[in-house]
C-alpha cells in the first residue's frame, strides 16, 4: 500500500493531538511535587503552610512531605514553582453519578419513590452510581477530587456514599458507604398536606420504631404486633443511626427546623448534622456549643421558599465564629459540583477565615463521613489526592493545573472541552449573515 507523505504528516498530527488531550496519568511509582506553597490542612483550624514545599508520593500514598524533603532519585517530578498545593477538594453534598438530565427521569437515580414524608432509609443511592459519567471529568478537571454522593427527597430519603473522582469500577473508587444516612424536616405539604407538627411526630416514631425492633423482631415476625411505622428494611437501615455509630446529615433551613432536629438528636442519640441551614445563624450559639457539623453554602441569599426568608451570605462566617464544624457544601445539582470552590470563596468575601474555608471543603467534610484518615489533607500516610493550583483557589481565574487522586492524575477532556474545540472552526455557511 503506498502511503504519501501526506498521509504521513496528517496522522502524525493526528497522533500528536490524541496525545495533547489524553488525561496525564503519572505512570512512576514515585512522583515529587516541588517548589510550591503547600497548604497540608493538617489539625486544627490553622493550616499550616510550608514554602517552597516538597511532597512525595509513593504507590498513592503521601511518604513524605516539608521544606527541606529529599527527592528521590526515581521520582517523576511536578514542578510547582509559584504555584499553590493543597489537598484535593471535597464536595459533600452532590448526585455527581446518580443524575445527568434533571428531566429526564431515566436519567436520575439519586431518590427512591416516595412522597414528602416517606421513609425509604435501605435506599443505597450508590447502586445507581455511573462511573462513566460525563459529569464526573469537569468536576475533577476543576480541583474538586472527592464527593458525597446523597439521596434525595422523603422524609428519611437514604444512605449516602463516599467516593474519590478517579476513572474505575465503583469498587474502587469507594472510600466509604454507607457515609450517612439523609433526611430531611424541610419536605412539609406533598399529597398529603404534612404540617411540620406531623413531620416532627412521624421522625420521632420512626427512631423510636428502630430502637425497638430488636426487641419487637420476633413478635412481629409471628404478626403479633400493631403494625410498624415503617418497612422492617427502613427501620434496619436505621439502627447505626440510633445506635450512634452513623451520622444522620438532616436537612433544614428554619430555626424552628433546626432546633427540632438537634432535639431528637439529644433524644435517640444520634449524631445529626444539618444540612442547607438557611437560618443557622439564628442559632448558631447552639449550635457551635454542640460543636454541630453543619453542611451550608455561600453563593445564593435569595430565599427560595418561605423556609428560607431569613437567607444571608455570612451564615458560614457566624456559624465558624459560634464554634459550629462548618462544612461548605455546593447544591445537589450534579453539573454544579465543581462550585464548591466558588461557594467558600464567597464565604470568606464575607467574613470567614480563608484557612476556615479551605478547611471546610478538605478536611472537615473527611471527618464528618469518616474517610479523615484518606483524605482531607497532606500527611504521611494518607491517599495523594493532591491539587496544584495557579494561585488561590477560591479566585475564580485560578485554575487547578495538575489534579491527582491517589496518586494518579486525573485530568483530561471533558464534555465542554470537547464542544468548544468542535464549535471553534465553523464551517463558511454557518458564518454567513443573512441580509
């Protein structure tokens, strides 16, 4: 077959392009990141900062990490002079995976059939996880590494799952699940009109429900009990939650929501965090005594219902100040995820520390999920699931430059990439204007 030179050169330039835009992946064991800000989010509050910082990394693992570091004679190394280091980015609230086309109901995975105050608390929301995901590459593309992936809707909507933004099977990319189970006490009206009066009441009997079945399993197996407040499948689900040994994240925005939610907390011990808290400002002095996880964002103050007229965009800030666990969270929209960034960089414009707000979507969110000891910040022994940045990543022009998940690195193509290198060259005809 002859070839012309031609030929040659256009598949040679078609080869070097497909190596342009294929994701980096860092084939050496060993890799060194050197000569960057390192920002390691280690305890505390207080990040600690090292200049001119190197990083070693090992079959995915942080080895070693300080100023004055050795590297490795077999290292491959990432240059980041000037630039900033941090611990990939966790965005705790998502459906990254379980929804693609918000209208398109075949598409979305993330709730269980249900109305306002059903329990569906065996809902596992990661059975439906699709690694394939579009949505999953311009998440990670922009620093943001591990997300919570929740149910929604119902009373008690199910159990969320941990899971780290890197190509494989949802075998391996699991760091945890269940991670929390959700629910929520904003879901009044639905079909059945429920009062918060009634939401309160069924909680309460749910939990209570769940305390007793060990003990009521057998007589209702014989139907010799009333009938049960839920499914025995729901109220099994539910038993680390009153048993303390799984966080129960609770969605509410009033103050009134917010209190009742920390009171069956106090009731059933449970370890409830909560979510969204529109007016945890209110009572943030609470709050921060409990030293409450609480999951809230930055970006919008425009009430979006009547439970939310008391929006405001230092709600971060006050609550961090009360002494409150404050995570940032984006909203559930699974093309939004990658916002998380721009959510605490609004909270710190209005008053929350900048090591706080880094905090809040490293570390923080680690803790709460269980997952602290993998990933949330730059330590020996943990994940390497490393961002390098141009600057401060809660500037909206800084961009994530190289991003690694357990050592690999992550970046690549994505949707919106491809769609613009498509639409940049339009053919004559559609440039003509008519007259």
């Amino acid at each position: 077959m002859n070839v012309t030179a031609q030929q040659i050169v256009a598949r040679a330039g078609a080869l070097l392009l497909a190596l342009l835009i294929a994701p980096q992946v860092l084939i050496a064991q060993t890799v060194a990141i050197t000569g960057g800000k390192v920002y390691t989010v280690a305890a505390g509050n207080t990040s600690q900062i090292i200049e001119n910082g190197t990083v070693v990394i090992r079959d995915g693992k942080v080895v070693a990490v300080g100023a004055n570091v050795p590297v490795p004679a077999d290292a491959t190394i990432i240059d980041a002079s000037g630039k900033w280091v941090t611990p990939g980015l966790f965005n705790s609230t998502t459906t990254l995976g379980v929804s693609e086309i918000g209208g398109i109901p075949g598409s979305y995975d993330a709730s269980a059939s249900g109305d306002g105050d059903a329990v569906t608390a065996s809902f596992k929301v990661w059975q439906g996880f699709n690694p394939s995901s579009p949505l999953l590459q311009v998440t990670r593309n922009d620093g943001i590494t591990t997300v919570g992936v929740i149910p929604t809707g119902g009373m008690i909507g199910g159990q969320s799952a941990v899971i780290a933004l890197r190509d494989g099977p949802l075998s391996e990319v699991m760091l945890r699940s269940p991670a929390a189970m959700f629910a929520s006490l904003s879901q009044v009206g639905g079909p059945r009109g429920a009062s918060r009066g009634e939401l309160y009441d069924r909680f309460r009997a749910v939990l209570l429900e769940a305390q007793r079945l060990p003990t009521r399993r057998a007589a209702y197996e014989r139907n010799a009990s009333r009938p049960l407040a839920a499914r025995v499948a729901d109220l099994e689900a539910l038993l680390p939650v009153v048993r303390g040994t799984l966080p129960l994240v609770v969605d509410a925005d009033r103050a009134t929501d917010i209190e009742a939610a920390l009171d069956i907390g106090t009731q059933f011990n449970a370890r409830v965090a909560v979510a969204s808290a529109t007016e945890g400002w209110k009572v943030a002095s609470r709050l921060g005594a409990a030293k409450t996880f609480v999951l809230v964002g930055a970006l919008n103050n425009i009430p979006r219902s009547f439970a939310e007229l008391g929006a405001r965009q230092d709600n971060a800030a006050l609550l961090h100040q009360a002494g409150a666990r404050v995570i940032i969270s984006g909203g559930a929209d699974a093309f939004n995820a990658r916002n998380v960034r721009y959510e605490a960089g609004v909270a710190v414009a209005f008053g929350m520390p900048w090591d706080a707000a880094l905090r809040a979507i490293t570390l923080t969110p680690a803790e709460l999920f269980g997952v602290a000891t993998r990933v949330g910040s730059i330590e020996v022994g943990k994940d390497a699931t490393i961002v390098v940045w141009t600057g401060d990543p809660f500037e909206p022009s800084t961009r994530a430059e190289r991003v690694l998940v357990q050592g690999r690195e992550v970046q690549g193509p994505s949707r919106q990439d491809e769609l613009m290198r498509r639409y940049r060259s339009l053919p004559a005809d559609y440039r003509r204007i008519p007259r």
